[in-house]
C-alpha cells in the first residue's frame, strides 16, 4: 500500500508521497461547465486559470474557511489530483494509505465527512491529524515531548493557535481568518480608496510580494483593475501601506487569539512558553513584520520559518514513517 499524506487547503491542496516527497501542490478549485456539476471540467492551476475568463464554465472552490465545505466536489477534485500523480492508464494502480491535515475542533460528524471524502476519491486507510500539530512537526520542534509550545499557524483561510505537550494539545482555537479574507479586504480597500477594482488573484499577488506591516515600508506594486465611475480598464499602483492598513486589524485579532491561550496556560507548562516562544507557519506567515508585531504585542520570542507553507505537508511527510512520533500523538489524544 502506498503511503501518502494530504493537505487540502484554502488555497492550495498538497500531497506528499513517501519516498518520493512532495509531488502535487496546486489550487483547491475544479471548473464545472455551467449548468453540469457531475463531470469536472479541469481542476487546479488550470481550473483557476479559467476563472472569470472562461465562457459558460464554473469554478467551485470546495474548501472554506479551512474547512471541506462541498464534500463531492472536493473528492472529485482530489480523485484528479491521484491520477495526476499516478496516471490513470497505469499498469498497476497503487491502493493509498493517507494521513490527511484536518482542522481544529471538528465534530464527529465532520470528521466522518473528511474520512467519507477521502474513502470517495480512493483512499483505502485515513489517519486524520491536526494540521497545526503537522506544522510543528515540520518545524522540527518536539511535539512528543513534555517541552510545551504554542504552534501558531496562519493559512489561506484559517488561523489555528494551539499549545502543545506530550503530542497532545492542552488548549487550542480557531478563527476564519487567512489569506482568502484578506485579499478580499484588499480588493474593497482599493476600489474604496482608488476607484479601481482589482481581481482577487491580483491581490493575492500584491499581498503575497509587497505585503508588510512595518508603517515605513515604501513598497509599490501596479496592477491592472476596472475603473469603477468610468467601467473601462486602469492601473493603479498600490503600496505596502495599504496592504498594513488592511491586514493590521486581523493580525491583532491574531494576537488576542494567542494571548487567551496564553492566560490559560498551566503554570506548569508557563517556564517552557517563556523559553519557547510562539512558532508561526502558514503561507501567511510570509508578510514583512509579522515577528516584530506578534513580539511587541505578546512580549515573547517568535520564530518564522523559511517557506513556511510547506510546513504542514512536510510534517505530516515526516510522520508517515516515525511510528514512534505516531504512538505519541495516539496517546496524547492528537489523533
């Protein structure tokens, strides 16, 4: 059987296989023609590529807020993404064992729906596992041990916070706030202030390569939009200040997350956060300044990784063979 691990995103979906690493990152997104939703169209970076361009055709994002929000649509969409990986016409096609990043605080319902899925799209075994425990595992730290942390991770449509020890998690939450809403905040924030409609994708792109909440950061990007009073196209340039205008408010509502893990932290485990510090990962976690802010807010050490988007999926790569690390997380309740 072959042993794989699945991130299904906001904004992207991975998957990692063992021995072979990360093979498939591409947009959590499937084209449907207009009026037929049973038969997928395309479905990553070329389904997105015909979003708002492509006459008559459909496309459905299937996970929101960090959460599978059309179930069918998604297990449809990931069957595509396994034959991208093993082409359909193979000789011999592999039977997947899957360890799969999940959100905090599912139901038990909702995690029968995540394990109905992947069974959907041909996953024969499901392991399902926190995705803010996968990031810390993909960061190296040791989950396993008794040594607490409080694993911070901010992705395309959600944000976790968790404090961590012994593989399980002592207190953790959840808001809907990623790179989804602030890209669209982004896009009202220009057509407010510049009269200019930007796409979604563009200010992705702006957020993405520009993005910072230092308020000196002089940073400028143009795009192209749609003027709102006259409807005919324009560029607009738009600075790393407008970007910290938009984002600054979800970020300190980031950190109020963080310090109400904190106030509930036993005072046991309160020496190892001092030490610690907080850990961030997540696409998110790229925009310039994050540290300095979260630092000035909580008054602790933070750590940023390089390409912190990867962590997850890393992670969960990571567990598929350490049945030791597994056997921790089982027994403190992470699984």
């Amino acid at each position: 059987m072959t042993t794989i691990a699945i991130k299904p995103g906001s904004t992207y979906t991975s998957i990692y296989v063992s021995g072979h690493g990360l093979v498939l990152k591409e947009p959590t997104v499937a084209a449907f023609d207009e009026n037929n939703r049973k038969h997928v169209r395309a479905v990553g970076h070329e389904a997105l590529a015909m979003r708002g361009k492509a006459p008559n055709v459909t496309v459905i994002s299937p996970v929101s807020e960090g959460v599978i929000s059309e179930p069918e649509i998604f297990a449809m969409m990931l069957k595509c993404f396994l034959d991208k990986i093993c082409p359909i016409d193979a000789v011999f096609r592999p039977r997947y064992k899957a360890i799969v990043a999940i959100p905090l605080g599912l139901s038990m319902e909702e995690r029968e729906m995540y394990e109905d899925v992947m069974l959907d799209a041909g996953i024969k075994s499901v392991t399902l596992v926190p995705s803010v425990v996968l990031s810390a595992i993909g960061a190296d730290l040791p989950v396993g041990t008794g040594n607490g942390m409080i694993s911070v991770n901010i992705g395309g449509g959600r944000t976790e916070v968790a404090l961590l020890s012994y593989g399980g998690i002592i207190d953790g939450c959840g808001v809907g706030i990623g790179g989804q809403i602030l890209d669209e905040a982004l896009v009202d924030y220009t057509t407010g202030k510049y009269g200019v409609r930007i796409g979604v994708d563009q200010a992705r792109k702006v957020r993405e390569e520009i993005g910072s909440l230092y308020d000196n950061d002089k940073a400028c990007m143009t795009v192209g939009g749609m003027n709102v009073a006259s409807n005919v196209p324009e560029t607009v340039n738009i600075y790393a200040l407008d970007v910290r205008d938009v984002a600054l408010p979800y970020f300190m509502r980031i950190c109020d997350l963080v310090k109400t893990i904190i106030k509930g932290c036993p005072v046991n485990v309160a020496n190892d956060i001092m030490n610690n510090g907080i850990i961030i990962t997540g696409g998110v976690s790229n925009i310039h300044g994050i540290d300095v802010l979260f630092m000035e807010q909580l008054g602790l050490p933070v750590k940023i990784y390089t390409r912190p988007q990867y962590l997850q999926i890393v992670g969960a790569g990571k567990l598929l063979t350490n049945d030791e690390l597994m056997n921790q997380l089982i027994t403190g309740g992470s699984v």
